[in-house]
C-alpha cells in the first residue's frame, strides 16, 4: 500500500473521530468558543509535530506564492470550521458530517479545473453518489 493511502485512511479514521469527541466538548459552550479551544490546541499539536519531525527547515523553502496560497487555505479553513462548529453544536453530528463530507465533490471539481487533474467516470459516478446520499439524508 502506498505511503499516501496509509496516510488518508488514518486521516479518515481520525478525522471521525473529531466531530463527535468535538459534540461531547461542546455541551458547555458555544461552537465559536469550541472551535477556539480546538484551533489553540491544533496550533499547539502541529508546531511539536513540525519540530519533532525536524521541518521546520523546510520554511526556508517557502515563496511568496506559496505563503499566499498557505494562508488562504488558512482563511477557508478557519470559516468551515466556524460553521462546522455552529452546525453540530446545534445539529446531529451525523447529519452535518455527511453534508460537511460532501465538500470532497467540490474539492474534485477544483482539481479537476485549477489543479488539471484527470477527470474520471469512476469519479464523476462517485460524485453523485455522494449527492444522492446527501440528498437522502437531509430531505424530509
């Protein structure tokens, strides 16, 4: 198995975890005050994991460009978290989970127009399954 599928499985295993160890951390305190907690504790974790693992000298390498992109991947990240806080602090986990997951169609049209990704019929079926589910779940 290649390095980069081991990496994304357990990105997926954890990242089920998150929102319901997240819901359980939310029963005191509004999600914006939740996702503050979390960020603070994300920032944290992240800079041991860079220098543990010895790249920060790979800050050197950085453009101008790359900053840019860097810190607009930062903005969206902080807004779908915020409203991703709000939503289960509020709603079924399960529910906003399978509608925040759903953000993987976006993700692949993007790659497919700014990154040149090949486009698929595996993908594009995969696609709207992932909509059909979508639809399922949130339509009453």
């Amino acid at each position: 198995m290649p390095t980069w599928i081991l990496y994304a499985l357990l990105s997926m295993a954890f990242a089920g975890l998150t929102a319901v160890l997240a819901k359980y951390g939310l029963k005191n305190v509004s999600g914006d005050a939740g996702v503050a907690v979390r960020t603070s504790f994300v920032f944290l974790l992240v800079w041991i994991n860079a220098i543990a693992f010895r790249h920060v000298n790979d800050f050197s390498k950085l453009t101008t460009k790359d900053v840019l992109f860097l810190g607009l991947s930062a903005l969206t990240t902080s807004v779908s978290w915020i409203f991703y806080y709000r939503a289960i602090k509020l709603g079924e986990v399960s529910t906003v989970a399978v509608i925040d997951k759903a953000s993987i169609v976006i993700t692949l049209l993007l790659s497919f127009w700014l990154l040149k990704e090949p486009f698929t019929w595996r993908m594009a079926v995969a696609s709207v399954l992932i909509l059909s589910g979508l639809l399922v779940l949130t339509l009453k």
